[in-house]
C-alpha cells in the first residue's frame, strides 16, 4: 500500500483498489467509489468530501476500529434491512442450547515439543520448532503471524493431514493423525477453494453447473444417515443460510468467488464438530458476511463448546471475538495466552494509534520481527531497489536489446484459467 502510494503520488498513476479489508487503509485513498448491488454506483467522491461520512461513532473510535471500515459497514447494513435479524440466534437454536447440556470443560488441543519439516524439504530450519501449547474445550483462538510462520502447517497437522508422532498432537484426547474417529469431529476450513472443481482430460477445468440447495439436500441426508437428528441438521442448515445471506438457487458456475466461498464454508460447517480450524476463510467475503460468520463461530463456542482456531490476516472489527491469541514467528510459539493479556507495543510512526486493537497489536509485533530480520542480515531497507530518481533515469535510457521470448510449456492448456497443472504454463505466455 505504501508503494501504491508513492507511485500515485511520485508518478501521478491512477489507481483502483477493491477490497473488502479496511485495516490500517485509513489515510490511504483520496476517492471512495461504492458500488451497491446489481451493479449501481451509490457515489464516486473525493474523501474531502465525504468527510462527516467516515467519522466513526466515538465508542468505536475509542476500540481502534477504522474509519473506513465503520463507514462501510454502516452502507452495507443499510442495504440489508434484515441483517440484524440474520444475526440474532433463531427461536431453533435457543430452544436446542436451553435443553442442551452443559459444554464440556478440558482441553481440547494439546501440542507438545512438536518440530516438523515437510518430507524432502531442503530448508535448513524445520516448519514448526519446538512448538508447545494447549487449548481448553470452547476456546475462541486467533492464530496469528507472518507469512510462512508456520501457521497453515500447524493447522493442517492439528487436522491430521501429516502424520507426527504420538503423543505429539493430541486433539479430545486422541491422537491427530492416528485416530479415524477424529475425522467426524474435527472440520479443517482452507483457503483452497477454486472455481475447479474437478479436472476433466488433460487440464481442463469441469465448471461446476449444480445448485447449492442439490450439494445440501444430499449432504444433509448423508448426515441423517450417519445418525445426526435430521431437526439438528436442517436448524443448523437454515440458520447458516441465513447468516450468510446465500441463495440455495446459486449455481456455483455463475456466482462470484466470495458467493463460492460461502457456499464452502455452508457445507463444511453444516456438520456439527468440537474442533474447527479455519485457515484464511474470509478473503473473499465481504464485511458483513465475514461478521456474521464470525457471530456463527462465537455461538458455536459459548452454546456447544466448540473450539475454534481461526488463522487470518484481517483484523476489522474482531478485536471482542478472540479469548485466546497464539502468535508464531519462524516456526516457534511467540506468545500463547489469554489475549486480554497479550502484550500490547506503544504507539510509533507507522502505527500511530496505541489502542488495543488488534491490528495494530499484531502489525506492532510484525515490525518487530522484520526488524530483528533485518538486523540479523545487515540488510538496509531498501536493499536493490532504485531510488525514483534511478528508476526514472532506466526509463529514459534507450531500451535493451530484447530477450528471445520464452517457448511456451509444452503442457500448457488455453482452458486451464484457475489452476492445476498448466498454471506455469499460463504465467509463460
């Protein structure tokens, strides 16, 4: 953001950001576009302009929460009568957790002394480094850290996708990788969602040209069969629907990415579990959907005692939901505990704002490691790069010779736009 910046401020380029994340972007954009549904544009105006608009309400204000996520979350609400009614619980599901017994207490995950590398992996440090921890049953935990910290490897074997030793990751009490009952108790929810859905010949992508209510009719039955109360099922089924805001009429060819997310995350929270594990799930939603899955997660903790890893990047608006934070850096545990009690960094000049919000908690020990990075290697800042100067000084020169064009991947399909094995293929051409 910060090169977005100089560029359209050095060079005077143009630049058009779409997003649905609003962290640390206020002071960014000197224009706000809002585009409502059906494609009509509420307004285009300069932030000038809109000024009294991005306000935020003091209460707000004082929690660390943005501007611009504020102003945006109020435009979507107003466009969404019935949002407030989505997210309080149904008359179905207070009945069910008022007759339900009390959540069970103890601990629910247990990691220890887990070191880990991929099989063949060349690196000389381990993914995961002596990695110790537990969480208690109904825990609400925020995994949080760097790219490449290690954050989808650990979920991914708390999941049981990687087999490690006995005793090394202990999920209810069993072990994760070797016990197959686990498999109906644990939901692993990544970010791996694709408009592929199944391959057919060589690298051509299968668009998948079925409705969402046929994915949950059967997959609902499937449940009923396997013994869940088909009541549970089709309550859990209508109050996910409602949250968010899907249409069982969506044919997964024609929606958006976000409208196809959603439609994972119906499917893989539709089976009730005692863990979920959530692994960079909301890119693509929008701020009101991300919060009312975040209002479906909350009440799986407190009403079944469910608990919930949820990794993630995005910090709008999610300072109350976290009880727990556990933060890796390079593959260790930086801090596991309490997040009221998470060690919070005073203000400085690239986080002027010394509240408790997470955002800025968590970009402050961010900085931290880069800089500590960056000492270690006596690497300046802006090592290799030119300065404006230098850069504007090879534009004018006179160009170089051209390089031969590279021969396109042999195994390159035309058809294959989202993925799978031509990608390379398609960055070539």
């Amino acid at each position: 953001m910060a090169f977005l910046k100089e560029e359209s401020e050095s060079r005077g380029v143009a630049v058009v950001y779409c997003t649905h994340i609003f962290d640390g972007l206020d002071g960014w954009a000197t224009h706000v576009a809002h585009l409502a549904p059906g494609g009509r544009l509420q307004f285009c105006a300069a932030v000038t302009d809109i000024a009294a608009e991005l306000e935020p309400p003091p209460e707000l204000r004082a929690r660390g929460w943005g501007s611009l996520f504020c102003a945006v979350q109020k435009w979507l609400v107003e466009q969404q009568p019935d949002y407030a009614a989505r997210l309080a619980p149904s008359a179905a599901m207070t009945a069910a957790a008022a007759g339900a017994a009390a959540p069970p207490a103890g601990v629910c995950v247990e990691v220890k002394n887990l070191t880990w590398s991929y099989p063949g992996a060349r690196a000389t440090t381990p993914q995961l480094d002596d990695v110790s921890f537990d969480l208690p049953r109904g825990a609400r935990c925020l995994l949080v850290g760097a790219n490449g910290a290690g954050k989808s490897t650990l979920l991914k074997l708390i999941g049981g996708k990687h087999m490690v030793p006995r005793g090394a990751v202990t999920v209810l009490g069993r072990p994760a990788f070797h016990d197959l009952v686990l498999n109906t108790m644990v939901a692993l929810l990544s970010g791996d969602w694709t408009r592929t859905i199944a391959s057919v010949g060589n690298g051509v992508p299968y668009q998948a040209d079925f409705k969402i209510s046929e994915m949950c009719t059967r997959f609902v039955d499937a449940l009923v069969r396997d013994g869940l109360d088909r009541d549970l099922v089709e309550g859990r089924l209508a109050r996910l629907v409602a949250l968010l805001g899907l249409d069982l009429e969506w044919r997964l060819h024609k929606v958006s990415d976000g409208q196809r997310r959603r439609a994972q995350l119906l499917l893989k929270l539709l089976r009730p579990s005692d863990l979920l594990l959530l692994d960079e799930v909301t890119t693509d939603l929008d701020l009101t959907a991300r919060q009312a899955l975040l209002t479906f997660l909350k009440e799986e903790s407190t009403l079944r005692g469910v608990t919930v890893v949820y990794s993630t990047h995005i910090f709008d608006g999610l300072d109350d939901w976290p009880d727990t934070i556990l933060h890796l850096a390079h593959g260790k545990v930086r801090y596991a505990g309490a997040a009221a009690a998470a060690p919070r960094a005073a203000a400085t000049a690239e986080s002027p704002q010394a509240s408790g919000s997470l955002f800025h908690m968590v970009s402050a020990w961010l900085r931290e490691e880069r800089d500590a990075r960056r000492a270690a290697a006596a690497v300046p800042d802006v090592a290799g790069c030119p300065t404006t100067d230098e850069a504007f000084s090879a534009a004018a020169a006179p160009p170089a010779a051209p390089k031969p064009a590279a021969a396109p991947s042999s195994f390159g399909s035309k058809f294959d736009r989202f993925g799978g094995g031509s990608r390379q293929g398609m960055y070539a051409r």
